[in-house]
C-alpha cells in the first residue's frame, strides 16, 4: 500500500499478487453481488458487496477508483480523494 498527499487530494494505491480482473471484467466487479470468481459463494466466503460498497463510500466523497491489471500479475486498485 501506498499513500501520498497531493496539493489538492490523497491517493492511495493498493496491489496484490492475485490473478487480477480481466479488463472487460473491470465495471462489472463494481455491481453489487457480483462475484468474478465462479467458485466464490457464500459458503465459501463473500457477498460480492465489497467493491460496491467501496466504491459508494469513494464516490460520495468526491472522489474515483480504478482497477488496473499489474505487468507481473496482481490488481492495482487506485483511489483518489480530494482534500477539503
């Protein structure tokens, strides 16, 4: 994880070693109760509701999320929100 202040905003990275989304996956992560992982359920653990909810929370406080596949495998999620 990363954290750096900006003039204007916080950003904040933050990469795992997963298989990451594939990128026509990448809006649809966000619906709630999706779930990318076929074998995911909720006997095997979550909702689906995580990044839904992330986003949400992100969005309300005027500020963005994006998904971005890393060159040696992993999700880079980058999340960006003004100072005020």
């Amino acid at each position: 994880m990363a954290l750096a202040e900006k003039s204007d905003r916080i950003e904040i990275t933050l990469d795992d070693d997963g298989p990451g989304v594939p990128e026509a996956e990448r809006e649809n992560v966000f619906r709630p109760f999706y779930r990318l992982e076929g074998s995911r359920s909720r006997e095997t653990g979550g909702a689906g509701l995580g990044l839904a909810l992330a986003r949400s929370a992100i969005l309300a406080h005027g500020g963005t999320i994006a998904l971005a596949n890393r060159a040696h495998g992993g999700l880079r999620v980058g999340v960006t929100l003004p100072v005020t």
